[in-house]
C-alpha cells in the first residue's frame, strides 16, 4: 500500500492518518458547498469522472507539495 511506504512522502502512517481525519470533512463540505451553490449545466452523472479518491488526491498534494519545497529551499 502506497501509505506505507514513508519513503513516498517522508510521513508516517499515523501522521498521514491525521491529516485525513481532520482534513476530509472539511473538503466534504467544501465539496458539497460548490455543488449546491450554482445552477447545475449538465445531467447528474455527467462530466469528469475522478479517478483519485480523496486519500490519493491528499497524498498527491503532499508529495508535490514537499517536492516544491525542497526546491525552494536550495
């Protein structure tokens, strides 16, 4: 499992753990907030389907994240 492996972003699994549980409702929310907040344009089910599930998006966000700061602080 991707988790795991702490080479990948340098987190533990219980620090990454954390970060979801206190992160994901927020994102929900937010989530849920845009959909409801303007008129629909197309057909419930229509559009882009996402691949990622919030843990993979989270974790993508992280590593590109810590990549760009290692970068910087050269």
């Amino acid at each position: 499992m991707i988790i795991s492996n702490r080479r990948i972003t340098g987190l533990a699994v219980g620090v990454i753990a954390e970060l979801v549980e206190e992160i994901a409702p927020l994102w929900q929310e937010r989530h849920q907030a845009r959909l409801t907040s303007r008129p629909r344009k197309r057909a419930v089910g229509a559009g882009a389907k996402h691949r990622l599930v919030f843990v993979d998006r989270l974790l993508a966000t992280l590593v590109r994240a810590l990549r760009h700061a290692d970068k910087a602080a050269v």
